[in-house]
C-alpha cells in the first residue's frame, strides 16, 4: 500500500475538525462507559470469565489472519503491561519491521505516544495511524498498531481487564479498514476522516462485546435474579453449564454423571431446582424426562 503521508513536508503535524468528530466522539464514550458499567456490577469470577472470552475470541483471529502459538503469548504478555511505557525494545521484541525508517521518527513517534494530554480514543486512533505512517503495510505491523492502541484504550478504561476486541472488529472489517488507510495515507495531514471512521468502528466494538458477554452477563442477571437460593455444588456445576449454552439433552442419569454422583441424589437436586423454577421439565416421562433451563 503506497504512503505519501510521511512525505509530507510537515509530517505528523496531523489535524482535524474537531466540530465534525464531537458527536461521534460522544457517542464512542457513552457506549464504552455503558459496556464498563454493564461489567462493573458482575462478580469478580465473572469479570475474569469475560476477559478469558474476549482474549479467546481475540486470538481466534488474531488480526489479519497471522496465528503462531510464539505470537499468542507475545500478544497477551503485551496486553497485560498496558501501564508499562511503550518503548522501542518492545517493538523489537514483537519484530516490527521498520524497513528504512530513520530512527528519529520512531523515537518521535513514542515520546508522543507515551507523554499525557489529549484525549484517550483520539490518542488511541492517532497512534494506530500514525504507527501505520511509519511503517511498511505489512501483517506483523498492522499487528503491533492493534497493540499499541490497546494500550491506549486501557488507559482510557482505567482498568486491567479487558472486556471487547478493537482488534477483532478490524479483522471482521478488514476491507473497509484497508480502504480507509489507502484514503487516508495518500491525503493530506487532516485526519478527520479517519478519525470518524475510527470512533465509528469502536462504537461496533463496544456493541458486539455486549453480544460476545451476552452468556456471562446473562450469568450475572440469573444469579442475581435467584440470589436468596442455595445452590450445592453440583447444582451450580449444571446451571452454568446450561448458561453456558450446554446442547446435550439433561435428564437425571447425566446429571448424576457430569456430578459423578447417585441418581438419588440427582434427583434430589433436580427436585429442589424443579421446585424453585430454575429447572422446568421439557418432555419425556421417568428416566426419559429432560429438563431446561428457566430463564
């Protein structure tokens, strides 16, 4: 992909309408403060059981189609030192190609990106961009963008976990995202073009995480909905299970085997959860009878 950017004679006095990205700008940290907000009232275990998802579902497309078990563990150990400050071993650590690039203008590139001041999904969008300025338009790079604006967006979370993918949007818009970056590093230094189309796919990023979570948040509503009943373990053991979308058809013998107890005592179990309408039964008779999940 060509770049014409970087020649530019003032390169990377980048600028933009601020007028024309407000509202979108608005809308990007209203949907990011209702996902954070959404996760905030779940339990700890659950917390860590939407991060396990979104890094799961991260790694399955690991961005632009690039999946070695050596770059997995380079991608989460750099998400995790999202406080740590963004330096030049770490770009070399994760083999970024910076062909014949002067020095300078990657050592301009992270005194920028690691001194304080703008706004954080600016400076998130800014950075990715100007990453891709810098450097040949290759996978390994477009990796690394992804990397260094998740740092951004952390920051601008405030937390460690992480509950939604930038990455895994780009990879599910990955034409239109190519054809953006060829408008714009052919352009000019005004950048509003990217940016709105930036937010733009952040805002798809904060709504598809709420359909990713959908089974933990789900999780967080049943319990609390149920709050005041015991459950043993085994009976919890089953209903995230059935939370989990478990497919296989439930009746007493595979109760008592994914418990590894007595039919008797399955049978227990489901009563009491028949009994206080967390289970209810689907069809069959005696030790055909299945049961399902209320909701």
């Amino acid at each position: 992909m060509s770049n014409k950017l970087i020649s530019l004679s003032n390169f990377p006095a980048f600028n933009w309408s601020s007028e024309a990205i407000h509202s979108i700008l608005e809308i990007a940290k209203q949907k990011q403060a209702n996902l954070l907000n959404t996760i905030n009232v779940l339990s700890t275990k659950l917390k860590l059981e939407a991060n396990e998802e979104i890094v799961k579902n991260e790694l399955k497309t690991i961005i632009f189609d690039q999946k070695t078990p050596e770059f997995d563990q380079k991608w989460q150990n750099f998400n995790k030192n999202h406080k740590n400050l963004l330096t030049l071993e770490d770009f070399i650590h994760l083999n970024a190609n910076f062909g014949e690039m002067p020095p300078k203008n990657v050592d301009q590139f992270l005194v920028w990106y690691n001194k304080p001041g703008l706004d954080r999904l600016l400076k998130a969008a800014i950075a990715h961009l100007w990453f891709i300025s810098i450097v040949p338009f290759e996978n390994e790079n477009i990796h690394i963008a992804c990397l260094i604006t998740n740092r951004q967006l952390a920051k601008a979370d405030g937390i460690d976990l992480r509950y939604y993918s930038l990455g895994t949007q780009l990879f599910y818009e990955k034409q239109e995202y190519h054809f953006i970056l060829k408008q714009v590093l052919n352009g000019s230094l005004d950048i509003t073009i990217w940016l709105q189309w930036f937010l733009g796919c952040l805002i798809r990023t904060y709504e598809n995480a709420s359909i990713i979570l959908k089974h933990v948040i789900s999780k967080h509503q049943f319990f609390e909905k149920h709050k005041n009943l015991a459950f043993n373990n085994r009976q919890s053991i089953i209903i995230n299970k059935l939370l989990n979308g478990y497919q296989d058809k439930l009746s007493t013998t595979i109760y008592a085997g994914i418990n590894n107890c007595s039919r008797d005592t399955a049978l227990r179990d489901i009563t009491y959860l028949l009994n206080n309408s967390i289970l209810k039964k689907e069809y069959g008779l005696g030790k055909n009878t299945n049961y399902v999940l209320m909701h």
